[in-house]
C-alpha cells in the first residue's frame, strides 16, 4: 500500500513539472558547416595534441577495472549468498556505506592530489579483488560480514575513480580544451568498456566469476603503477 501511495506522490510530482518550451529551428545557434564528422576529427586531433592526453587516456583504459568490477563482485558475492535475503541486503547497506564514505573522502584529498584519489582507489578496490579471491579459495571465512567488507571497499574505489577522471581533465585542461577533451575520452573508453566487459563475461561463462575478479585485480596494481609515473601536465595560464 505505501509503495502505489509513492507512486501517486511520484505521478503527482511529475505532473506539476512544467517542461520548458522547445526552440524553433530558426532559434538555434548556427553550426559549423564542415559537418559533424569534420568536427569530430578536429576534436580527436586537438586532444592528441595535448601532451597529457595520450597518459590519461591509458589510464583510463587501466581503470575500467574499477569501473566494470561491481557486476563482477555482485556476481561472486551471489553464488555464495544468493539464496539469503539478509545477506543481498547486507551486501547494498555496505555498498552505499562505501559510496557515502568515498564522497567525504576523495573530496578532501581531491583538494590536494587527484593522482593520489587515483591510486587510493586502484588500492582499495585491489584489496577487495584480494579478499574476494581468498574468499573463492576458501582461504577465509565466507560469511556475510567478510563479503560485506569487499563491497565496501569496492564501492570506496569506485566512487575513487569517477571522482579522479573527472577532476584530472579539469585540472590539466583550459576552458577551450576540456568539452573536447572529455568527448573524446568518454568516446573512446566508451567503446572499449563494451569489448572488455564482453571479454570479461565470456571468461565468467567459461571459467567461472573468480577468473574476471583476479584478472580486474592484476589491472588494478598495473593501473595504480601507471599512475604513479603519470605525467602532469603542464599548470594553465590563469
């Protein structure tokens, strides 16, 4: 009864929004005539020229480790505690414990270091991959409460890597640089989650959710050493 209540509420909400009205197509701002594609192979050839471009677009690449992973941990953590409600619900309450813990901490240090929210981040979804392996292995206990730890620090890395992919190119970028920097990152490394998250998923069907999580581990430690040696770039002109 009080979900279809929250439902009226929602319908009732959503009815007051008042959607504001579309411009003619004689409004809009004039667009380049070259073209779409046009604009599109300046935008790659502009990024590319920026020194710090090339680095952080393998870094990136190395942090889609991070980035994919939770499906991949929620997999593992379900073929142990699929089949317990108080175990999934254990399993969200400490990712959200992650996410609220990452948003007050990688704010602070994002005030001094984007590289070290980075590299915190490779090393605290690292540990998790570590403790989920040893899981797997029977190494430890496979109870609730130590897979409940993995996904809060899996969550903590993940919040760790929005955060620093996006204050890096607002960093190392100027005003001009950065809607086309960020495009074609988002472009590219958008197309590449597609083949690695396949190549992931077809290792999971083959050989079983463990082989992806220690393989996203290896990429974690490589992606946390890339950072290490990463170049900053070069401080803006004011």
């Amino acid at each position: 009864m009080a979900r279809h209540r929250l439902f009226l509420l929602s319908a009732l909400t959503v009815m007051v929004l008042r959607e504001p009205a579309k411009r003619q197509p004689g409004e809009r701002a004039s667009r380049d005539r070259r073209g779409e594609i046009a604009v599109l192979k300046d935008s790659f050839q502009a990024a590319f020229a920026l020194p710090w471009f090339g680095s952080f677009l393998i870094a990136r690449t190395l942090y889609l480790s991070i980035e994919l992973a939770v499906p991949f941990f929620s997999m593992h953590a379900a073929s142990f505690h699929g089949n317990s409600i108080s175990g999934l619900s254990a399993f969200v309450i400490a990712a959200n414990i992650g996410l609220i813990a990452g948003g007050f901490a990688w704010a602070k240090l994002g005030e001094r270091s984007v590289h070290w929210i980075l590299i915190l981040a490779a090393g605290l979804t690292c540990i998790g991959g570590v403790l989920a392996i040893t899981i797997e292995l029977q190494l430890m206990s496979q109870s609730i409460l130590c897979y409940a730890i993995v996904f809060v620090l899996v969550s903590l890395g993940t919040q760790g890597v929005k955060n620093g992919r996006t204050l890096y190119p607002l960093e190392a970028a100027s005003d001009k640089e950065r809607p086309f920097c960020i495009a074609v990152a988002n472009l590219m490394i958008g197309m590449v989650s597609m083949v690695f998250g396949a190549l992931l998923g077809v290792l999971a069907s083959l050989k079983g959710v463990g082989w992806p999580i220690f393989a996203l581990t290896v990429l974690n430690v490589l992606a946390a050493i890339y950072t290490l040696r990463l170049c900053r770039a070069p401080a803006r002109p004011a």
